[in-house]
C-alpha cells in the first residue's frame, strides 16, 4: 500500500471547503469518505501499535481465515485492495513470520494456494477481537438506534449506488 | 495509487460472510467500508472514461482548485493519499498535460509549489461537475430527506470516532 495517512487533517474540510453550494449528495458523500478515512487510519495505527500489523495484513489473513481450503494469490488480490505484484510479498512475509503456509492442493502443481496455519488463526482471532473493540470503542458516543437506523440507510445508499453502476461488467 | 479494484466482489459480504455474530458496530462498519469502496471504483471508472483521468488526479487537482496561491509538493502530498514518492511523478504528468505549472513565489528560490494553469481550473471545474452529477446518479433512490439525515448521523459517528481515538497525535 502506497497510501499515506493524513489523520490531523479532515479531508472534508479540506476536500471542500467551509463554505460550498455543493449538493447534498455531494456533501454527504465527502462526509462518507472523510469518516472513513478517519476510522482507517485509527484501525492501521491500533494495528501497528497493538499487534505490530498492517491494515494489508489484516485484510488477507481475514480472507484466509474464512476460506479455510485456501485461495490462490490472484484471488486473494482480487478479494483485498492489494495488487498482484504486492500479494506475493504480503504473502512471503506472513508465511516467514508463521502465519501462513503455501500448499499445492489435489496434486495439481499448477495451482498454489495459500492458507493460514494453527498459528495464524489464533493471530486473526485476537486481532477480529480487538477490531471489533476498537470499532465499538470509537462509536461509542452513538446509541444503538441510531446504529441500527445508518446500518439500514447506508444499506439504501449502496442499493441504489448498485443500480446505477455505468459499466461494472468491464471492470 | 497500488489499489486494484474488485467491483464485481461485495467486500461487506466477503469481509463478513453470510451469517456472522459480529456486533452492530462491525455490521455497520464494513457496510460503510464496502459502500464507499464501490462508490469509489465508479467514480474511477467514470472519471477514466470520460476524462482519462485518474482518482489521485482528480483528487490533486480539486486541493489545488481551492489553494489558488499554490501548494508544496509535500503538503500536496498530505492533502491527498498519495506519498510524497508518487505525487512528483503526478505532477509531471499534470504539468506535461498543461494542467499544472511548477512557481517558485516570493523569490524564495528554495520553494516550489504547483497550481493549476487556466487550462486546469476550466478542466477541474468540468470534472468536478460531472462528478457531482455522478453522485446524484448513484443516490438517486434514496430521498431527500433521508440524505440530510445520513449526513447528521453520520456526522454523529465521525464526531464519536474523533473523540475516541487512541493518539492521533504522533501520527
């Protein structure tokens, strides 16, 4: 990943300005991106600081957690934000550190995939703990109505988002 | 940018599988997460076809719209989530383009910021339009009102998350 962090400024302001005739889509889009962004960057330093990890890492050990036969690299890519190029190193260096073994499955040695090991699951596990934590711990100040109510909204905005897609199939 | 995109895969599906006992702050979270990703790649996807342009383009040239005395390079980087590696590159190419130009100001021979030419204001303001058009598009099933609420609420968990993060400070 060849982002930056950018957590003491909000990209809302900045990306917009204090004073806009911006519509209400766009403003509540900025606000979208700006918490999130927001909420990113506390998990990838709750992440570095808690358990030494990379919010890549973090991504493909939860893919590999949940398919317990293994996916092969370039799906692994395809399920992450992370480059083919990249994958190969993300997957070098957990597999050095323990966390993850390379198997050529079915005797077919055309195919490699990668899985987490005994080691690795019980990693991921603390850390989908401490994730979970965190997340509470940051909207802590929101009552669960209003949880639920967004969770339910956005669920809408993403619908509608679905159905207005300009060309998803040639992706 | 090393991002790929995976806009055929629902992330909050995969992140979180089909049945989950995670807590609704989780539930929330990565619906929110997977919204904005998707979002996201259209409006790569968009700005590509009818610009040829690319997300961190557009992003740079919208921070230099609104500084109109030019920016550093690094707080350019800052503003943006490109690294300080990349945006020299993301420069070049703007300038290349005629959309940029490189001014040392003041005299001071060791500064240099960049700003958008004539050509890149006329041709952000185009793009910042479509890209406004774009997000009605996309929310064009969710009402009004609902979109005024969603930028409270939402607002409310950005407020939480501010509140409760563990020390931005030595970001």
């Amino acid at each position: 990943m060849t982002e930056t962090e950018a957590t003491s400024i909000d990209l809302e302001i900045i990306a917009h300005g204090p004073k806009s005739g911006a519509k209400a889509e766009t403003r509540l889009w900025l606000r979208m991106l700006s918490t999130t962004k927001l909420m990113t960057s506390e998990i990838r330093r709750r992440l570095r600081a808690e358990f030494g990890a990379t919010l890549p890492q973090f991504d493909l050990m939860a893919q590999l957690y949940r398919e317990t036969d293994g996916l092969r690299l370039g799906e692994l890519s395809k399920r992450t934000m992370v480059t083919n190029g990249n994958i190969t190193g993300l997957v070098e260096r957990l597999e050095a550190d323990g966390m993850v073994k390379r198997v050529t499955p079915d005797g077919d040695r055309r195919v490699t995939v990668a899985r987490l090991t005994d080691e690795g699951k019980a990693l991921f596990a603390t850390m989908a703990a401490a994730h979970e934590a965190w997340l509470c711990d940051m909207m802590a100040d929101v009552d669960q109505d209003m949880i639920a109510s967004l969770w339910r909204e956005i669920g809408m905005v993403k619908g509608s988002a679905s159905n207005h897609l300009s060309g998803a199939a040639d992706e």
